[in-house]
C-alpha cells in the first residue's frame, strides 16, 4: 500500500462563526489555510484530493457539497466517503495548517504497520477525531447515525477497532485555529 492508495479529505465547510471569517481563505505564510494542505497533499503523492464545504472551484481537486446540512464534520465526512476513490481517507480540518507532512507520512505508516481499520493522531494524551484515516465505506454508519439525529463522530469511531498514533510534539499542530487571537499566534510563528 503506498500514500497515493489514500484519499485526502479536508475538511472545509464549517462556520466560522467565532473567527468571523472563513478559515479556509486565512493567510498562512503566503498561502491560505486550504492551498496551504493541498499543496502538501499534492507535495506527498495523493492523487484524490476531496474538498468538503468550500464553495470555490480548485483545479484538479473534487469539491463537495455536504448533503447533510448542519451536521458538522459529519455531514461533511458522509458526503465525501462516497465519492473518495480509494477504501481509506486521510482527513484533516482546514483550520490546521501547521500539520507537517512527517507527522501524516508517519499515521500513515502506523495504520498501514498495524493494519488498522481507523486510525486517529493523538497528541499528549488527547485524541483528535479530525486529523485521521477512516474507511471510506463507512458512510452507511455514518448515514445511520446522522438519521438518528446525531452528528458526534465519536460515535462513528466506537463502531470500530480504532487506533491512536500519538505524537508529543511542542509545536502543538493540532492547536484548531478558532478565534482571531488563535490567528494570531500561528502566524507569528515560523
């Protein structure tokens, strides 16, 4: 199994609500948030790259619309799952481009080592639902949990023998960016 065996699912289509403005479409040493992961997606070898919840054309890149509206990652995650050409998906939030390609390169290689069914990157102890790799055919759990009036992935990930690749990196990569003061401390830093 190699990388470009793996969709590439970012996760673009949330509010914003308390950073005011798209988060998507934030500078970041350069680049916005989303050119800043599909560059590295690119970079790394994925060939299906999948884009949930940005309303903008993107070359090369498939862009989905959540047929489940205002249910979060989730909706998001089911929408995607169904057109991802490949059985397993990286997925990541736009909000966290600091991730450095070692650390996916590394999940990666972890999931495929213990042959997991999902794989989720844990920092300090804490996992992180949303930088993982999932089974693209899970979109019928995720289906029934959205129609149980639900949208907490959690419980699409205690469905399954999951994972956790843990790191304890200072660099905090997985610090979301949610707030304009939140903005302010990542750009500052190199």
């Amino acid at each position: 199994m190699q990388y470009s065996d793996f969709s590439f699912l970012i996760l673009a289509g949330g509010k914003s609500s308390r950073m005011g403005v798209d988060k998507a479409d934030l500078n970041y040493h350069g680049q916005t948030f989303l050119e800043t992961l599909i560059f590295k997606a690119r970079k790394m070898g994925f060939s299906d790259i999948i884009i949930s919840g940005y309303p903008h054309e993107i070359e090369s890149i498939t862009p989905v619309a959540d047929e489940f509206k205002d249910r979060g990652p989730l909706g998001g995650m089911y929408s995607c799952f169904k057109v991802a050409k490949n059985k397993y998906c990286f997925i990541v939030c736009v909000d966290v481009p600091q991730l450095v390609e070692e650390t996916i390169f590394s999940l990666i290689d972890y999931h495929i080592k213990v042959q997991s069914e999902l794989t989720l990157l844990s920092q300090n102890g804490k996992a992180e639902p949303l930088i993982g790799i999932y089974p693209t055919d899970s979109y019928d759990k995720i289906y029934a949990i959205i129609k149980d009036g639900s949208a907490k992935v959690f419980r699409l990930i205690d469905q399954y023998d999951y994972k956790l690749f843990s790191i304890d990196d200072e660099t905090k990569i997985m610090d979301n960016i949610n707030t304009p003061e939140d903005y302010q401390k990542i750009i500052k830093k190199p």
